[in-house]
C-alpha cells in the first residue's frame, strides 16, 4: 500500500475509482432530480452549469443527464465486478490446474483458451449476447468468457516458474498434498500479476458492456447505461453533441482510472520499477 501510495499513476486511478464507487453506492442521493422523469417541453436543453436548473442539459426526452450519467455508474461498476470476479475465479483455477499438472491436461485447457482468442473479444462477445439474448446478465456472463483466458495464461505461466523452486519441493517433501501445495503455497505467491490484469480487466469491460449497451444487447430499457445513452444521443449527435459527450466522458475517465491503477499495482509489485 505504501508503494501504491508513492505511485503517482495508481494514487490517481485510486481517487478516480474511490470517486466513482462513491457516486454509485450514494446514487439514490447524488441525482439532482428523478433520472426517468421525462419534460417533452425540455429536450435537448444544452448545459447550463452548475447554477442552472440543468447541470449537463437534458436529452431528446427532457430527462436530466448528470441523474442518467450518475444512475449509470451503477450498471458499469456492477458488470465490471461480476464479469471480472467469474473470469478471475475460473482463470485462476483452470489456469493453476494447466500449470501444475501439466501433460494432457495442460494441452486441453490451453487449446481450449487458444480457441477463445482465435477470436476477436467484442465479435464473440456480440455472439454470445445475441445467441443467449440481450441483457445485462447475458452481458455480463459473455465479458467473462471473453476475459478467462487472459487470466488462465497469466496464472500458468506463474505456476510454471514457482512449482519448481525449493520452497514448493520441501513442501512435497514434508508430505502436503497437491491441492494444498498448489493453493497455500503456489497461488499465494502470484497474486501481484493476477491482481494486475484483474484491475486492468475491469476497465476493458466497462468498455466491452459500453459497446453491447450501444448495439441494443447489453442494458435494456428502463436500465440506464453509458452505452445505451450514447446510443441514443447519436441521432442528434451535431445539434446536440453533449447528449454523447458526458457519458462518452465518464466512460473514458472510469476505464482511465482502472489502467491507471493497474500500472501502478504493476509498478509496486515489481522491484525492479520502484522508484521509477
């Protein structure tokens, strides 16, 4: 934590994140008015500041879009954390299994990750939404998959360094079985690397969701999303540009946050970048 604190990259995604998290978990308190409540009579109301009725306008159905874009954390926080958690779980475990065992076992899971990343991670991701249906659960299960075998390799190739130094032998040696040499003493020391491209995995889906979201298959209507929201203001995105421009914005600064702090865990965990 100390190092992280000393790293100007992760200190800064660490506040971005820490601000979003806040704005999410106190959504209810933050929006200044009702984000579903909809005024014909106010659409395309450009910005007008923070002493105005309407901070960041309104969009072609008179809604508030500071409420919009704040409601929205949610969903982005929400499909990041599940998406990331399932792929960080089965990566880990399938990838310790590849590494440890090895043989057969090895060639299996790996040509199975290689198959996965034969394609590209948004068109498989599209396909999955579009054969299981469009919503943020299916969104969610579709990001996972497409994030598993980044994590598998990270976690083999960690596996394959460690399983050979003396500590795992002596291990063996005093008679631990190989589920407990493998998780009490090889998977705790690679969490560094594996909470690196966890956090760096959490910004590319926010984005991946976002881009669902803009196709029709991610969050649904009355689910509010940065993605739909930029859907729906590309129709009017020359006479009212902002409608695309915030949401558009918070995504940019959300996914900055989490590579920004991916880095810098790189960074601590890594002796030979300290200081840097």
């Amino acid at each position: 934590m100390k190092q992280i604190l000393r790293n100007k990259s992760a200190l800064t995604g660490l506040i971005l994140i820490g601000i979003l998290l806040c704005v999410a978990i106190f959504a209810d308190y933050l929006v200044p008015k009702d984000p579903y409540e909809m005024d014909i009579w106010d659409s395309f109301r450009p910005p007008e500041g923070p002493k105005g009725e309407y901070v960041l306008g309104t969009d072609d159905m008179g809604r508030d879009l500071l409420s919009r874009i704040i409601m929205g954390s949610r969903v982005s926080l929400l499909v990041a954390a599940v998406a990331t958690g399932v792929s960080l779980f089965f990566g880990v475990i399938l990838g310790a299994i590849a590494g440890y065992v090895g043989g057969m076992t090895d060639t299996i899971i790996m040509r199975i990750m290689d198959l996965i990343l034969a394609f590209p991670s948004i068109l498989l991701a599209i396909a999955i939404v579009a054969s299981l249906g469009p919503g943020v659960a299916n969104a969610m299960l579709a990001i996972a998959i497409v994030r598993i075998p980044a994590m598998v390799r990270v976690t083999r190739s960690m596996v394959l360094d460690l399983k050979e130094e003396e500590f795992v032998v002596a291990s063996k040696a005093l008679g631990c079985s190989h589920a407990r040499v493998l998780f009490r003493h090889i998977l705790i020391n690679c969490y560094a690397p594996i909470l690196v491209v966890a956090t760096l995995n959490m910004g590319t889906a926010i984005t991946v969701e976002a881009t669902l979201s803009f196709l029709g298959l991610g969050a649904q209507p009355p689910i509010i999303s940065w993605g739909r929201m930029l859907a729906l203001g590309r129709d009017a995105i020359r006479s009212a540009p902002y409608i695309t421009l915030f949401p558009g914005l918070a995504i940019v600064f959300t996914v900055l946050g989490f590579n920004l702090l991916g880095d810098g865990l790189r960074d601590a965990a890594d002796p030979q970048l300290r200081g840097r």
